[in-house]
C-alpha cells in the first residue's frame, strides 16, 4: 500500500480533488489521501450546490480564477456526462445607500460592479423597479441597487468532486480513502507521510486540508503561521416553496446575494429550486462570530436556528410562508483574517504546499485552482497570478474589510 512518486495530495474536497486530477492528466504519478470517502458532508464541499460568478466583489485576481473553472467544468461534463455547472443568472442585490460611514455592503456591490467593468464581464445594472418586475419572488423594500450577471450561476460540489475523482483515476492517480494523516516529516529534500494505511514519499505535498488545516499549520515550530486560519460552522437550509414552487424553478429565479444591511452578519444567499427537488429553495448565511473544529463541530441543526433564520433573513424578503425547513444541513468554512485564500509553502518544510482556507467563497475557483497548483508542483509556466495569497501578506497586520456571506 505504500507509494513513492512525484506528489502526494492531502484532502479530496474541492481544491484537493481539482489539484489531483490536474497532476494525474499531465502525467505526473500522484497519490490522494481523504480520511472519509469524497465526496462527502464533513467538511465544506457539500450540500446541493455552491453560486459561481465571474465578478467576485472580493478582489480582481479571481476574476481569471474563475473563468478558468468556468472552462474546466465544461471540459469535465463532456469527459464524464456529468451535470456539474449551471448557468441560471446571478443577483448581487444591497441598499442604494447606506447609514454606514464606510458605505458597508453597498460597497460590496459597488466594487462588484467596478470588477465586471474592468473586466468586461457581461452584466446588468437595475433599479429596484427592475429588480421586482423581473424576479417578483424578492420582497423589496425599494431603495434596492442591483448587478445581474447572466453567466453566473450554481455548481454541483458533490458532482463536480466525483468527476475529478474518477478522472485522476483514469489518468493513473491513486486514491486512499478512510485513513488519516498521522505526520508529515522531511526525507531530505522529500517528503513522507505517514497514515494509518501507510508510510508515502513523494518529491512534494499539496495540503488541501480544510477544516483540518490548523491540524497541521499550528505546530510549535510554525509560530509565524499561529492564528493564519480559523474554522466557522454554517448552516445550510431548504424550504418548501409551495404552490410558488414554479416561480422559484431555474430558469425564472437566479442565483442570488443580498446585503441588506450594515452589519458584518446581514446578508444571505440562495439557489431556484433543482430538477431533483422542484419545490425546495436553498438559503444560508454565513456567521464568524463562533468559532470550532472539524472534528468538534455540532452538526445538528436546532428548530430554534431554522426559526431564527426564517425570521430575521428570509421572511419578508422571499415569498415564502413555511418557516418550518424541509433540511438543513451544517457545513464548515476555513478562514483566513482578511478573508482570501492562502497558497504558500510552509516555511520549515518547503516541500509542502498549503492550498486551503477559501474562506467561504473557494468552490467557484476550485477547478482553476488546481490547475494552476498542478503547473506550480510540476514547474510549469504559470498561467495563473496566486502571488496575492501568499502568507506573508498576513504577518504585518491582517486587513479586517468584510465582504457579504460567500458559500457562493
């Protein structure tokens, strides 16, 4: 069982799986380790569906990001005849004004808006008018500024893991499934890891960790990287939409973002309902207030958190009237302290690349992500810019700028 070749990949969920396949399509001979089965729900690649966008309010290096991911989900439905990107349109909805000095979640849709500009991505921008005559489904209170992108959408995650997954296997990749890691140490200028099923070597390491980052980042001979990540716990929620259940179909009823308000917290996102449940709707939030561990995590979900989900983001904003949820299901999300992704070696053993913490919004990048980690383990030229993730940008004094919640 144990494996000795160019590079060995630790965790399967979204960044993991794309990493894996991406080095077994080039050739290289690369090895996978997950201790669940992916996909699965222990982590943060779960749950229906993840929005994808190519104008991503949080900063422009992703906007190349995506459209990659855009391209290789295509690529990967034809190879597989999977179903994994849908293309529904997007809202990004928020208050034409604010009360907050620094302009709070307008700024979010402002910046959004800026990034489709520069980048000529096809968009829309529309009124509150607009807004209500062609998506009656929102309760709007008026004083709405919405940017409508129609490229933007949903992807599978639980789909789009599968097919990388048995794709870097029909390129030679092994895969280990249901073993932990134990350590990670140097072979000279190589690596070993050490599992339950096994003791690995390999050239270089790609952890892609998730949830299980702190595990391995916050040892004591990385003081440096102590307080780079933290683990939140979100809740994922379907309702039942009724005899409206046809208005909320894809198609009629985009993708959707809305920052109602000032605060860090006052958001939430939501999905039309799929061909496999017509008559549910996805909604969530995203707090980081609390945080937890992966492996500590409360995963049930308590009537009291789906009422007040209900009752202070969805009533009142969607023509929904059963507070009651159909399922609801916890996810984890991985963040760093300015809320951008964190790719970097570590600095006491080089041969290990830390590809994680996506901070909410990762699963829409994941598929360029890992080509462009492949090209970066294998040394070739890179046709991506990951220089803006770099740990060292969090050393001096991490930025603190909020975006709206982002499982999108």
């Amino acid at each position: 069982m144990n494996f000795d070749g160019e590079a060995i990949v630790i965790g399967l969920g979204a960044i993991g799986a794309a990493t894996l396949y991406q080095l077994a399509r080039r050739g290289s001979r690369v090895l996978g380790i997950d201790r669940y089965a992916p996909p699965h729900a222990q982590g943060s690649s779960h749950g229906e569906s993840r929005i994808t966008r190519l104008a991503v309010g949080e900063g422009d290096a992703y906007v190349p990001i995506v459209r990659r991911s855009h391209a290789i989900w295509r690529e990967l439905e034809k190879a597989t005849g999977a179903t994994i990107y849908a293309d529904t349109g997007g809202l990004v909805l928020a208050p034409v004004r604010s009360s907050a000095p620094s302009g709070g979640r307008t700024d979010f849709l402002r910046r959004t808006i800026a990034i489709a500009q520069r980048h000529h991505i096809a968009h829309e921008v529309l009124d509150a008018d607009a807004i209500g005559r062609r998506f009656p489904q929102f309760q709007l209170q008026g004083d709405e500024l919405g940017y409508f992108e129609p490229e933007a959408g949903f992807v599978r995650p639980e789909a789009a893991i599968a097919a990388q997954l048995q794709q870097a296997l029909v390129h030679g990749a092994r895969v280990h499934n249901g073993v932990r890691v134990l350590g990670i140490e140097p072979v000279g200028e190589r690596v070993r890891v050490v599992t339950t099923g096994g003791r690995h070597l390999a050239d270089r390491v790609v952890l892609a960790a998730g949830p299980w980052l702190p595990d391995f980042i916050e040892a004591p001979t990385r003081k440096a990287w102590a307080g780079s990540v933290a683990v939140y716990r979100q809740v994922m929620y379907w309702f039942d939409a009724g005899e409206a259940a046809p208005s909320f179909a894809a198609g009629r009823f985009p993708v959707f973002i809305w920052a109602y308000g000032d605060g860090d917290e006052d958001s939430f996102y939501g999905f039309p309902a799929s061909a496999a449940h017509p008559t549910r709707i996805k909604v969530a939030s995203a707090q980081r207030s609390v945080t937890t561990t992966a492996d500590d995590v409360d995963r049930e979900v308590s009537a009291d958190e789906a009422a007040q989900m209900f009752r202070t983001r969805v009533a009142g904003r969607l023509r929904l009237h059963d507070e009651r949820p159909v399922d609801a299901r916890t996810c984890l999300y991985t963040v760093t302290p300015d809320r951008q992704f964190l790719i970097d070696e570590l600095h006491d053993l080089p041969a290990v690349l830390v590809a994680s913490a996506c901070s909410g919004h990762g699963f829409k990048h994941s598929a360029g992500l890992g080509a462009a980690l492949a090209e970066r383990l294998l040394g070739l030229a890179p046709t991506l810019d990951l220089q803006s993730f770099r740990h060292g940008r969090l050393a001096p004094a991490p930025a603190t700028e909020s975006s709206p919640s982002s499982a999108r």
